[in-house]
C-alpha cells in the first residue's frame, strides 16, 4: 500500500486531494500499488467533507506513521512549511510542493537532506502551476548546456498587463478585477512587484545551472508604474509589455538573472500569451528554443503537478531522483550586477520644450527610435535606445534629468 499525506486544505490541497481520489484506480495502476490517501492535515474543522475521517490537527501523526511514503506540503510559506519538510525528509519520507517561496529560499538544502535520507523533494508544482517545466529540465534536455530561460511567470500580472493592452484599463481597475475574479490576492503585493515571478526564475536557474539562486541575488521590479501612456507608445513601435523573468549564461560563465517589465516584440510567441496563462521559454544549445503554455495557476492544474510528483516519488520509493543543485553565497559573484549588462531601453520623458531636447538625447545616446502615439502632448517624447549597457543607459538618463522628468523607462526584450 502506498500511503500519502497531505499537509494544507487549502486551494492547492483540497484540490491534490480531489485529482487523487477521482483518479485512484489509475494512479495505483500507475504505481503498481494500491494507493491512498491516509492524513489531511489542517487546523480548521471540514465536518462537511467527504475526507472528514482522515483529517488531523497533529502533524505528529503523520512525521511517526511509518505507513505514511509520500506527503504534499501545501501550505506554504517559509516557517511552518520549511520545518515539517525537514524533519519528513529527516525521517525519510518523500515531500512534494506547490511552494516556490521556500523552495526559492532553502531548495540547495532541502534537497540535501533529501539525498542523505534516501528520499525526494519534489517541486515540480511550484513553477507555472500545472506546465510540466521542472521534469523537462531535469530530463528531457539534461543534454542540453541550457542558454537561456526566460517567461512569463506570474498569471495575475499578465491577466493586468492583458486589460491594460486590450481594453485599455488603468493598472487599478485592471488590478480590482483581478481581484475581484480571484485571480490576485487582497495583499497583490508579491505579484505585482514581481516576487513571485523571481522566486520561479531562481528556481529554474538552480536546476538548470546547478547553483542555488537566491531571490536576494536577482534584481526584481513589477508592473505597478506601468501606465496607459507606455502601452500606447510600445503598441505603436510594435510591442506589448510583459512581465518577464529571465536568466542566461554569460561567455565568463556567470548568470545574467532579472525580473522586469520588458518591451516585447509583437512577432514573439511570448507577445501572444494573454490573461492567466504562462509561458517559458527554454534555449538550449542542441534543441534550440522549445515553448512551455499552458494554466501557470489554479487549483487543478497546480494539483496536477503535485500528483505527478507524488506518483513518482511512490514508483521510486528509496530511491533518489537526480534533481539537485550546490549551495552558494552572495560572495561567490556568480550571478552579475545588471546593470554591467547590455540593454536597450524604452524611455518616456517629460518637459516643458521637450521636442528641443532631441539633439542632446542623440548626441547622448546616437541612434536611437523615437516613437509616437495619438495625441501625444507637445511636453512628451518616447524613444527606444541603442544597446548599450545599463549603467551607460543611466548617466546619461541621470544629466537629461535636470532638464526633463524621466516619466518612465522600461527594458526591451
């Protein structure tokens, strides 16, 4: 008997528990085993559910039950979550997650103790919900020197973005409705200042570069100065602005890693990903670029992920998954400082006579793209720079300030 434990019953659990149960004849075929599900572990009462009888309040009861393989940690967060992960894992049972936040923070770890205890912690759930990302990386294009990966990452920012663009919404409304369907937390916060897009892209880039990437390593800027002005302008040059996470592989060696609003090309497949979908791209030097789509949340598609990892931790019951990546520090410099990298940047800048201005801006900048829009007042100019590296982009950004306002400026794809 295969014996499972769910930790969360939540969005993400009650949802694991439901896929699981509905498809518990073929999951056990699959395994090669009978298989259920024996604890549900949350604080609050479910005296309506038709799981009423395998809930408990007491983690105990699943860490000592020497019946209990597999357990799905779906609560998230870094406290509670990072604690009982460890001591199953101490104990040898396999844990499988929706959690980027801590696997973002203590993956190298985790994954650690995972291998001395003879077990799995598996996460393919905690990046693009329901897209199969972690298992191709790990092995389908293991034969790959992996380039670059880069995507969309967050459903709600994108679902914004896609108002803003299609139905010219404000950021705000564009925000409310979002909320208002569900799709964004009353606290947006970790979305829309990109957080949860950059715990995915340090996710990747560990697997991918066999190095723990900190959150704290990638500079991360969101979508909440975004306005109407600048889709107008980036619909007229050819582009939409997406939220993109990106890491790739410098010629020395070291890791470029971002997460930003970008100026993407309307003849990239990224351009067309609109609403709550996702989409990574993955550029390997044998396969070239290869698409991943599909439902990046949810309660469903994330619980599809998690029930896949749960079913190969039970076809390999002690026996380790090659999924693992070293443990670094802030001292080891192998991810860059952005701003020594080369970019091309979109600029909004605002001034009393700002059409005057054109000659220094080229003599700063030398060929560069001024854009238009429809009505565009006579104190605003847009124009997109050559590329040139970031830091370069900002002092000469920094002298045109004293004669105009930089009302916004966003990287190009």
């Amino acid at each position: 008997m295969g014996n499972v434990a769910v930790i969360g019953y939540g969005v993400v659990g009650s949802g694991t528990v439901e896929l699981f149960m509905k498809n518990r004849e073929s999951i056990s075929k699959k395994v090669g085993m009978d298989c259920d599900i024996k604890y549900i572990l949350d604080l609050r009462d479910f005296p309506d559910s038709p799981f009423a009888d395998r809930m408990t309040k007491s983690f105990d009861d699943i860490l000592n039950d020497d019946e209990i393989e597999v357990v799905a940690e779906v609560v998230g967060g870094t406290t509670f979550a990072y604690d009982y992960t460890k001591r199953l894992l101490e104990k040898g049972k396999s844990v499988v997650t929706s959690n980027k936040a801590l696997v973002a923070a203590k993956g190298a770890e985790l994954l650690k103790i995972a291998k001395e205890h003879q077990c799995n912690y598996l996460f393919e759930a905690s990046v693009g919900g329901g897209i199969p990302i972690i298992r191709p990386l790990n092995k389908c294009l293991a034969g790959n020197e992996i380039l670059q990966i880069s995507g969309i990452l967050n459903g709600t920012t994108n679902f914004i973005l896609t108002k803003m663009i299609k139905e010219q919404m404000s950021f705000e409304d564009a925000l409310k409705m979002a909320q208002q369907l569900g799709y964004a937390e009353a606290d947006p916060t970790a979305d829309v200042e990109g957080e949860d897009a950059c715990r995915k892209i340090c996710i990747l880039g560990s697997l991918a570069y066999g190095k723990h990437i900190y959150p704290e390593m990638v500079h991360c800027s969101g979508i909440t100065r975004i306005t109407l002005d600048d889709v107008e302008y980036a619909a007229n040059a050819g582009y939409v602005i997406k939220l993109i996470g990106s890491v790739r592989k410098l010629e020395d060696g070291r890791l470029n890693a971002i997460v930003c609003p970008r100026l993407v090309a309307g003849s990239n497949l990224l351009a067309s990903v609109d609403d709550v979908y996702n989409a990574i791209s993955v550029t390997g030097d044998g396969v070239g670029d290869v698409l991943f789509y599909g439902q990046g949340a949810g309660k469903l598609p994330t619980a599809s992920a998690v029930v896949g990892d749960i079913i190969d931790c039970l076809k390999h019951h002690h026996k380790v998954l090659a999924l693992s990546w070293e443990d670094s520090s802030a001292d080891d410099k192998f991810v860059v400082n952005y701003k020594e990298t080369d970019v091309s940047m979109y600029v909004r800048i605002k001034a009393e006579d700002a059409e005057a201005l054109k000659a220094a801006i080229s003599e700063m900048f030398g060929k560069l793209m001024y854009i238009e829009r429809a009505n565009r007042p006579d104190n605003e100019i847009a124009f997109i720079t050559p590329n040139m590296k970031e830091s370069d982009i900002d002092a000469n950004l920094a002298i045109l300030s004293h004669s105009a306002e930089i009302a916004s400026k966003i990287r190009v794809y």
